[in-house]
C-alpha cells in the first residue's frame, strides 16, 4: 500500500506532511500503549510464577522464575525503546 | 452407694503405659513399593519434564506433610500440548510471510522494526506461559491423598485434595486415535470429600494409575483394619 495516496489531500504538500506526522504519532501511541500493557501481563506473570514455584517446588522453578524475571526485563526495555526511538 | 454412681472409680482409670500397649498400634506405614506392583517395577524419577514420574526426587508441594510421600507426579501427557507448539511455531516464521507480501510497508522501518521486536517479544510470553501452565497443572499422589493443582489462567488458582480413604470410584478412560497410540488418557475419581470428582486430564498410563489408586485404597483399608498409624 502506498502511505502517499493515504494521505493524499489535493497536492497539499504541507496538510499531507502534518497529517503523516499526526498518523505517525498515534501510531507510536499505539505502540507505547501495548507495550505497557505488555509490561504489566509480564509483571503478573512473575508473581503467578513465583506463586507457582511456591505451590510447587521442583528444580526447575529458580530457572523458570529468572525466565519470567528476563521477560519482564524483555518487556521494560522493548518499553523504553518504544519510547526513546519511536 | 451402688457402685454405677461412684464417679470416682472412672477418675482412677489411666491409660495404658507405652509398653502394654498393642504393637499393632504402633506399626508404621509400609512403603509404597511393599503393597503396589505397579510402583515396585518403577525407579525413582530424576526426570523435571516428565509427564508420569513415580516417586519424584527434588519435588514438594506447600500443603505437603512433613511425613507424607509423593508417589506419583503426572502432568497431561506431552502429546497433548502439540498443539501451543505448532502455534508458537507458527508465530516465528510469521514476519518471514508479513514481509515478503510487504505488510507494513506503509510505515517507516523504524515503526517495522519495532513491530518485529514486538512479535517475537510476544510469542517469547506465549511460549513461557503455555510451558508454565502445563508445567504447574500437576495431579499429585502421596501415600495420604490425591492431590489437583489447577492453574486456569495467570490469575486463577485452584488446588483441591481428597484423602485416599474417601476415594469410592475410579475411572481410567482411553480415547481417540492419539489417546491409544500414545496411551494416555483420563482418569475420574468420585469421592466423600469435599471435591465430589477428581478428573486426570489426559495423563499417561490411566488404567496404570488407576490400578495403583486401587492398590492405594486396599493398602489404607487394611491399616484401617490393622490399626496402624499412616
């Protein structure tokens, strides 16, 4: 699909370039919002691990538990890159 | 005064001392492998993934008693859970197909890459939690009870027991193509406790474990009747 004819308003170069910008804005809000829910899912995820690790203890569940920690972190720096960069 | 209403005969009633006591009182809990043929045959599990592990090494549960004994550990049965598999699978090859048809190619690569680090960021949490819950969703004999550990959802937890002696009906069932060939099945316990029915989804070795669960139930009444401590 070509973005131009998305926001192609008559050979407006300047409305065309704002409106790009806005879309590209609500995009990056986009982006950010699911990370954060994203963050928050991986933040329950720890706490049911460690609640599961407790319930059950067998020798994989200090491995298990650093996973979910690293997905967190995963989560938290795919945040920030959002972000930052987006 | 007749002698029915001299409370003071009852008061000097002690109990036995230690040593005039039955030895039958006293007698411990045999070991699981002296009554069950099904578990004599097993060695004890070092396995961590496995779907049916006798006698498990490295394993509790918080409810668990100091003295009771984890007999045997199931979990559905590997087979069962091809199907998350394929879809995590599925999801990692995925972009590969979005981008040969230019999906997001409307977008900068910025915003392309990011998507990309988000797809694999997401199928990474589905693979870690379909792995969890089936790792987590045990079913648990001990020499005591039979024991259901639930996960429904990250949220939702649920474990229920019943003890061996109210176990009254056990059911192995063995089902479908894959069900035979694999030989796994489900198992349905109804009980006198609390939890009316118990049921074993898709284990491995049901008309196994229901021999064993009926090997259990023989062993409890005859210390029942024995009189010995379990």
């Amino acid at each position: 699909m070509d973005p131009n004819s998305l926001f192609n308003l008559g050979g407006n170069a300047g409305v065309e370039t704002q409106l790009t910008g806005a879309f590209l804005v609500f995009v990056k809000v986009l982006y950010v919002v699911a990370a954060i829910l994203y963050v928050l899912f991986s933040i329950v995820m720890v706490r049911q691990v460690k609640i599961m690790g407790e319930t059950l203890s067998t020798s994989l569940s200090p491995f298990l538990r650093l996973l979910a920690i690293v997905h967190l972190l995963a989560a938290l720096a795919v945040l920030f890159l959002f972000v930052t960069t987006l | 005064m007749p002698e029915v209403f001299d409370g003071s005969a009852k008061k000097k009633k002690s109990p036995k001392p230690e040593s005039e006591r039955g030895a039958h009182e006293h007698k411990p809990s045999r070991h699981v492998d002296e009554y069950s043929a099904v578990m004599s045959d097993e060695r004890p599990s070092h396995r961590t993934f496995a779907a049916y592990a006798a006698k498990p090494l490295d394993t509790a549960f918080d409810v668990q008693a100091s003295s009771e004994v984890i007999i045997l550990l199931m979990r559905q049965h590997p087979i069962t859970q091809v199907k998350w598999v394929a879809i995590a699978v599925a999801l990692l090859f995925l972009p590969m197909l979005f981008s040969s048809i230019d999906l997001l190619g409307f977008l900068p690569l910025r915003f392309q890459f990011a998507a990309l680090v988000a797809w694999y960021l997401v199928t990474a949490g589905f693979v870690l939690q379909s792995f969890i819950k089936w790792f987590y969703n045990v079913y648990i004999i001990t020499d005591e009870r039979i024991i259901d550990i639930d996960f429904h959802s990250l949220i939702f937890r649920d474990v229920s027991a019943a003890k061996i002696d109210k176990i009254e009906d056990t059911t192995a069932s063995t089902g479908g193509f894959w069900g035979s060939i694999f030989d796994y099945g489900t198992i349905t316990i109804q009980t006198a406790a609390e939890k009316r029915e118990f049921e074993f989804e898709d284990v491995p070795h049901p008309t196994r474990v229901a021999k064993l669960i009926n090997e259990m139930i023989i062993e409890e009444e005859r210390e029942e009747m024995e009189g010995r401590v379990s």
